[in-house]
C-alpha cells in the first residue's frame, strides 16, 4: 500500500520553462514529477530525488542543479480511481513541494510504465495545462520563488 505522504517536484530552468510530464495510465493529464515516499523514514527530500531520477532520468544532485524545499505541504482527497493504492480508509494525501532547477531545457527519459510524453512550457502556459489544481497552483508560485532564491 502506498503511503499517503508524496513529494510534487516542479522541474524548471532559471528562465521559468517548466518540465510537464504526461501520464500513461490518463491521457491527457499532464503534471509535474511526483511520487510517494517508500517508506516513513524516508525523507521528503530524497523522495524528490528519486521520484526526479525514475521519472526523468535527471540526478536532482548534478552539478548545476538546484533542489529546493519550499517549505509548503498541499494535503487533498484522492481520486476515487487512485484510492485503491492506499490502506482501506485512506482518502487524503499530503504532498510536500519542491523545485528543482536545471540549466536548460533538456529531453528527459521518461519511465514508460508511468509517462507518455514531456513538454517544456513557460511557467503560465505550464500552469494552465496540469490537470491537478494543487500541481497549477505549485507551478504558479514558481516566479515568488525563483526571485527570492528558495
């Protein structure tokens, strides 16, 4: 079962262009990384950084890319077609919020069994794709904290 406790990863470069990422089992729904933690001990941090590495490819840690915590937790109801993922009981899940920040665009590798296709889009554009209102809202808030350096 999973842990109703996920990481929302919004991948973006300095110049505000934002990774999207469409899912294989819902076309149409596009999103930033994400991913549950695998087990209580581990940290939301390192859930990002490997939520980032299976989903994209990307190592959160490389040189010139900055994984930041900002600080910020969305906790929302699960889609009734995900609950089966979780405990019996379980309807709501909170999401910790992270940016990471690489150089430039770059094509990502996707994992196939979870996503479909990528874009890069400016941070509005971005915004106005995602299916979940919290991952739009997440993206949104990325110029606050692009500018203040978090």
């Amino acid at each position: 079962m999973k842990i109703p406790q996920s990481v929302l990863v919004v991948i973006h470069t300095p110049a505000l262009q934002v990774l999207l990422i469409e899912r294989a089992d819902a076309p149409g729904f596009w999103q930033s990384v994400t991913g549950s933690r695998d087990s209580v001990d581990e940290t939301f941090e390192a859930t990002a950084a490997r939520e980032v590495w299976e989903e994209t490819g990307l190592d959160a840690h490389a040189p010139g890319h900055a994984l930041t915590d900002w600080g910020l937790e969305n906790v929302y109801e699960i889609y009734p077609q995900w609950l089966h993922r979780y405990a019996p009981g379980v309807t709501h899940n909170t999401e910790h919020l992270f940016g990471l920040c690489i150089p430039r665009a770059v094509q990502v590798a996707l994992s196939p069994r979870e996503h479909r296709d990528q874009i890069w889009l400016p941070w509005a554009e971005a915004a106005e794709r995602c299916f979940s209102p919290s991952n739009a809202e997440a993206i949104s808030w990325l110029p606050r904290f692009a500018l203040s350096g978090h």
